[in-house]
C-alpha cells in the first residue's frame, strides 16, 4: 500500500469513529430532549393540579 492510500485508511477509520461519536452525541441528545419534555409535561401536569386545588 502506498503512503497515500494508507492516509486514507486512517483518514476513513478515523473519520468512521468521528461519525459514531457524533451519532452517539445526537441519540444522547435525543435522550436529553426526551427528558427535557418530560420535564415540561410533568410540570405542566403540576401547574394544573394547583389550578384544581386552586
């Protein structure tokens, strides 16, 4: 293999790695959101039990 098919190897393993890493970011984030909005529901469920109390 020439010098420059070998770069390219690396370049293509690392640039493979790269992409997982940011999959892996996105589906965390994802995860994040999720919660995020489960977050906002549950307090939206809160602030309507206070008005019913109210």
């Amino acid at each position: 293999m020439g010098d420059s098919q070998t770069e390219n190897a690396w370049f293509s393993l690392k640039w493979g790695i790269l992409e997982e890493k940011t999959c892996d970011f996105w589906v965390k984030w994802g995860i994040v959101e999720e919660k995020m909005r489960d977050f906002w529901l549950n307090g939206g469920f809160v602030k309507r039990k206070h008005v019913i109390f109210a």
